[in-house]
C-alpha cells in the first residue's frame, strides 16, 4: 500500500518535468525482513516478505488521477528453536486508487481486496513428525491519506495523515501427517485501524538528463484495534480434547522513519528506491526496502 502511495504522490511530481499526459503505467516492489523476540506467551520468530505490483491510471482532469492494479506477495515465518516450525503466506491483491490534488495539497485514497493460501508445518517431537496445514485467507482493506507541502527554492517540506483499515478472516483447517497428534483450528478474525502521522522533507537537484530527489520521512503510528482473539481448537482424533491459545496484544504506539531517493528523466518516465524501518515496536525489529519505476504515457 505504501508503494502505491508512492507511486501515486511520484506522479505529480513526474507532471512538473515532462508533458501532461493522460496514461500512466508503474511497477513497484519491496523486501522485507524483520525479527520477534519471543514472550511469555509467544515464541521467536524470524521473517521476510516480497512484494511486486503493477498498474495503470488515468488523468480525468489536471487535479484527479484514479487507476487499477494488482500485486502479489510471498511471505514466510520461522519459529526459533526449530528446523520445521513456519509458516508460508502467498497473497493476490487487486486495487483501485486515486488521488486528488491542488497546489501543494493532496488527498489519496485506495480500496483493495486480497486473497491468500497460508501453509503451516509444526514439529512434534513425541513422534518424530512435522504436521501440515493449509487454509484460505481472505482481507480487504481501505486507505485514505492526505498531506501539505511547503516550498523554499528546491527544498520541500510538511505533513501528511492517514488512516488504514483492513479487516478479513483466516478459515479454519485441520493439520496431517501429526502422528495422531494434528489439531484442527477454529476461524480466526482479522482486524487493524492504523492512525498515521508524519513529516517529510526533499530536496530536488537538477542535472542534464533530469531531476534527482532525495527525501526523507519520520512518523507516528497509533493502532485502534490493538488486541488479538483468542485461538481455539481441538486435537482432530479427540474432538473433545480443546484448547484455547491466548497470543500477545498488539503494541498500539510506534514508530517509523524512511530514507531514499526519486529521480524524474525524459519522456516521462521516473523511479525511486527507498528504505524504511520500525522503531519502538515492542519485541519486533522490521525493515523494507521499496523500489519502482513509472511512465507517464505520450498518448
């Protein structure tokens, strides 16, 4: 999603180097990888994601752009301590965007829909195997965003707000190849309201093939929806043999902050690179690394 907001506030400014044009085409991408230290409730766990999406959009007037894309994403999830204890998570998501803007002020909004296979092993040391699970996962999620920049020569700066939303549902799914010993697990909710609020700065350079911009980022974030149901089950060979497993709360309070750089060429055509990282997040470190690319089309 943040790709995609970058995209979009890149395409006004790719418009100040190049002819107007009604057609726009981007692909961005992102790595990432992160660590959790365990708790009294949770283990440790290693983490990494990539990500590509690509997309189209079209200019109904100087101030409005609205498009469509889609992207996919591969994700995997290493407990510590074990050889065998994951999870692997394969996403499609499908969005339609917008943004408008006036000036130096700009209002984006997205709407998306995903959809996901997640595999799961568990090591069982009593037997000597490693359980498997497979299950659908389905999320939908609503972003909007708004921001001011201020002006001094080639320096650009201000704030900027935002709130996601995203909420959708794991189905529940029984493991194999336990031993006698899988479990099967009951349907678990989905659920996040994420409140931002930042500052950003850039500095733009002109050169002989184009205009280089590096810029930089910090944030707030605030989650209004900071707790975690409890997971339910059964062992699936002694259906009445349940169990309940209460997991941490969400840190509702944190930190982000970014560094990178956008360059705009001829023929409209622009790209960035940039990386970002998670600060004060209680047990958790995160960093990715975003890049992308953009056409403004002639036509």
């Amino acid at each position: 999603m943040h790709a995609i907001a970058d995209s979009i506030g890149g395409a006004a400014g790719a418009d100040e180097a190049s002819p107007v044009s009604n057609w726009g085409f981007f692909v961005n991408g992102s790595i990432t990888d992160g660590e959790k230290d365990g708790t009294d409730l949770e283990r440790g766990y290693d983490t990494d994601a990539n990500t590509i999406t690509i997309g189209v959009d079209y200019r109904f007037s100087p101030e409005l752009i609205a498009g469509v894309a889609y992207g996919i994403s591969q994700s995997s999830l290493d407990f510590d301590g074990s050889n065998d204890d994951g999870m692997d998570n394969d996403m499609n998501n499908a969005i339609i965007y917008g943004t408008w803007y006036k000036q130096s002020f700009n209002i984006d909004v997205l709407v998306g829909f995903s959809q996901g296979e997640i595999e799961t092993s568990r090591e069982i040391l009593l037997t000597s195997s490693t359980a498997k699970g497979e299950t659908d996962t389905d999320q939908a999620f609503f972003s909007i965003s708004s921001g001011y920049d201020f002006s001094n020569g080639s320096l650009s700066y201000g704030p900027y707000a935002s709130f996601d939303y995203i909420t959708g549902e794991i189905e529940a799914y029984e493991e194999t190849n336990g031993g006698g010993l899988e479990v099967a697990f009951d349907d678990q909710d989905i659920n996040s309201q994420v409140f931002t609020l930042g500052g950003r700065v850039s500095y733009a350079i002109s050169t002989e093939w184009g205009v280089i911009a590096p810029h930089a980022r910090a944030e707030w974030k605030k989650e209004f929806d900071d707790s975690r149901d409890v997971i339910s089950g059964n062992f699936v060979k002694h259906e009445n043999y349940g169990f309940s497993i209460e997991a941490d709360d969400f840190d509702d309070n944190w930190f982000h902050a970014g560094v990178g750089v956008s360059a705009t060429f001829r023929h409209g055509v622009s790209a960035y690179i940039d990386y970002d990282s998670i600060i004060a997040y209680d047990e958790t470190a995160l960093s990715t690394l975003s890049y992308g690319g953009r056409w403004e089309a002639s036509f």
